[in-house]
C-alpha cells in the first residue's frame, strides 16, 4: 500500500513539474493598438497563442483605472498582453497579426478613438523582440501598402497593468455592442478595406552573426587585421586594400561578414581610406566616443563582431553630409555577382538601376 502511494505521489510530481517546464517555455509580447477590446479576438484566434490580457502600460501611474487611463492624464497606452508557444507560433507571426488590425500611419489615435492612450507600440522585452520589430515595421513601411508612413513606436516594454474585469473577453461577453463599436469606429471597414486588395507576411531574417573566441580571431586574421579589428590600429593611407576599389559590392565586417557598407555609398574622400556616406545597415554599425589623440571623435564598431573599423566624420557629401572613413584591414569585399552564392542575396535590389 505505502509503496502504490509512492509510486502514485511520483507519477503526479512528474506530471507537474513537466507542466511547470511547457509553461517556462512560453514568452510574452505586448503591443498597443488602439482600443484593447479590438485586440483581444484576433490573438485570441492565433494558434499557439496561450493567453490574452487587456491592460495598460507605459504610464507613470501605478495600478491606474480606466477612467484615468481614457482620460490621457497617466501616460498609459491601451494594450494586450500575449502568452505564447514560440514552438507554436513566432513573435514575427504574431507581428503579422497586430499589424493586420492597425493603421500603423495614424499619429491621433485609432480610428474614432483620439488621443495618446489610444496610440500604436509594440513593446518589446528583450533584443530579439526589438530587432524583429524592427525589421518587421521595416518591411511593411516598404511594401508601400500605406500611403504615408509607419509611425508605430517600438519601445522598451514598460509595467503592464491588468485591466478590470469586465474589459476582459469583452468581445465574448458583449457581443452586440463589441461588434457595433468596432464597426461604428472605422476599424472594421479600414482592415476589410486595406487587406482585401494587400497582401503582407512579414518573414524574418534569421540570419545570425556571431563573434569567435579570441584565439579563433588571432588565427584567422592577418597581423594588421588582428591589429586593426581588435587594437584599434590605423592602416597606411592609400596603401591598402580598398581605398581605390569602384567594383559593385558590398563590404563586410572580416571578422563575422556582417553587411557593413555598399559601393553604391562608397566615395573617394581623397583621404587615401576608403570613405562611405553612410552604413547599409544601421543595424549592425554602433557608434560610441573616441576621447583618445587629444581629440573627441566618433568611433565606428560593427555591432556583433565589435570590431574596431574607423571613424565617422560630419564632412562628408549629400545626401547625409557625412564620411564614414574605414579601415580596409577591418572590412571583406564580397562582389555583386558573388552576393547571392554567399547569403547576401537581399541586398542585389541595392544594385538594380534604373535604365
């Protein structure tokens, strides 16, 4: 008997805490749209999707009501909060949905609802989510879908606040005012309107750089790679690699091969380094302070392989007025007929002229 009982308390014990894994396995997104009702339904309706909050975030007011929200005194957007599979579905796909009930163009509000607690974000907490939203907003401000541009905010997720109950599942539970509000506002007309005659699936570049161990660095570099990538060094002028080079293509970090700069931006600042008006993509280009030779200048890193790779100055041509002046010794030239065999395929649209 004491031994069934056992066996009974070790079955019910794995049962739970195989549970208690799944549910650590699951993530959170939040997003701002407008009226949180209207949000509720179509993540609730998303396959992998394990709950949804209405609530409020990003104000200065601790545990607000809803009267304080409405009235745009506390700072806080309407917004839900999503738990989800990332095995089941993916916050790129859960993107896909919330930009589909949305006018991402809107800087008022939503649809009949005015004002800054009825503002459009996607909250993100972590550094994938803010770089998928990034790109995600991206595409569809370039799949020129909309008129004007996509204002969505992404910002850093912020307290969320779970609003009062009868907010939640209000679709569900008021069925005849939900769908008279949703129609009365404009939202409903503006999504059959928009996605009738647009298509937009938002895919996500997966591709991943990433920074070797130190020795790996060492082994694969030259000397003045080494020196210049990882010392902060300073190749000769006009006796190296690039400073001359007027072939199509891209140039990549040398250490990891993340997309730096373009020939398309590439001009001859008569400086003897090869000179560009600006990154190909922000993204993988950082900034910081450089207080060394007595001066204060702008270092420039790529961001994953945080190589050193120059220095960016405020004199540089139109259209940016600016001369990002780098080292070859920190760079890879990969030619545009090489772009496709070696993962850069994307970026062949930089070099498609117009006739």
């Amino acid at each position: 008997m004491i031994k069934s009982f056992l066996f009974f308390m070790v079955i019910v014990v794995s049962m739970s805490s195989n549970k208690g894994v799944a549910a650590l396995d699951y993530k959170t997104a939040l997003f701002a749209g407008g009226c949180f009702w209207c949000l509720e339904p179509p993540f609730e309706n998303t396959d992998g999707v394990i709950d949804v909050v209405a609530g409020y975030t990003g104000g200065h007011v601790e545990n607000p009501t809803y009267e304080q929200v409405t009235s745009g005194s506390t700072g806080h957007y309407e917004a839900v909060q999503v738990t989800y599979d990332p095995a089941r579905v993916s916050y790129a796909q859960l993107l896909d949905v919330f930009w589909h009930q949305i006018d991402p163009t809107d800087y008022g509000g939503q649809f009949a609802d005015r004002g800054t607690q009825y503002f459009t974000a996607v909250f993100y907490h972590d550094e994938e989510q803010r770089r998928i939203a990034e790109q995600s907003k991206k595409a569809l401000d370039a799949s020129k879908i909309f008129a004007h541009p996509v204002i969505t905010a992404i910002l850093p997720a912020r307290i969320f606040y779970k609003a009062e109950e009868y907010h939640q599942d209000y679709y569900k539970k008021n069925v005849l005012q939900y769908s008279m509000y949703k129609m009365g506002s404009g939202r409903s007309g503006f999504i059959t309107k928009t996605w009738k005659k647009n298509n937009f699936s938002f895919v996500e570049d997966k591709t991943v750089f990433v920074r070797p161990a130190g020795a790996e660095i060492k082994k694969t570099l030259t000397p003045l790679q080494y020196q210049v990538t990882q010392k902060e060094a300073t190749e000769p002028p006009f006796d190296n690699k690039y400073w001359k080079n007027k072939k199509e293509g891209l140039y990549v970090d040398v250490v990891t091969g993340e997309p730096l700069f373009s020939s398309t931006d590439k001009f001859d600042s008569g400086t003897g380094w090869p000179s560009f008006t600006r990154p190909v993509d922000d993204e993988n280009v950082v900034e910081r302070q450089d207080c060394s030779l007595f001066a204060v200048r702008t270092e420039v890193r790529s961001r994953y392989g945080n190589s050193h790779l120059g220095h960016v100055f405020p004199d540089g041509p139109a259209p940016t007025g600016l001369r990002y002046c780098i080292n070859s010794a920190a760079l890879r030239f990969v030619a545009k007929e090489d772009l496709a065999e070696q993962g850069y395929g994307k970026y062949l649209r930089i070099f498609v002229h117009d006739n």
